[in-house]
C-alpha cells in the first residue's frame, strides 16, 4: 500500500470503519478511498464529508489545550 495517491500524489490517511475490516486510506485532495491493494473504490460522500467536520468541530469546541509546553523525561531509557 502506498501512502500517496496515485492521481494527485497526496498523502493518504486510514480510516477505519469497522473493526473487523482493513481500513480504507482517504485521499484529502481528491476525496475518494483506496484499499490496501491501491485500488480505487469509491468516493467520500456528501454526508461522510459532513460528519466529519461536525466531529473536528465538536473536537475542536470541547478540548482544552493549557498552553503548556510537554517537557521530555530526562534520564529514562
């Protein structure tokens, strides 16, 4: 499986649907879903797309970031 789409050379990301399915690689760019075999299989909908963004945004609305910058363990192997 290559990370990068074949049509536009962009970064794919897994999505997983079900837990007893390989996950389908999503496309950004050109919105549409690849098996680990790099076989197009079909696009992202209008309503996937949609729940999507509710979900960044409701991600977004509810997580508390401290502005705290993460500091290394010193010391540990």
């Amino acid at each position: 499986m290559t990370l990068f789409c074949k049509q536009c050379n962009e970064r794919r990301l897994p999505i997983v649907f079900a837990k007893d399915k390989p996950p389908l690689w999503l496309c950004g760019k050109c919105e549409n879903f690849a098996d680990g075999v790099d076989t197009i299989i079909r696009e992202l909908t209008k309503e996937e797309k949609e729940d999507m963004e509710k979900k960044l945004n409701d991600f977004e609305n509810n997580t508390k970031l401290n502005g705290e910058k993460l500091k290394r363990r010193k010391g540990v192997n």
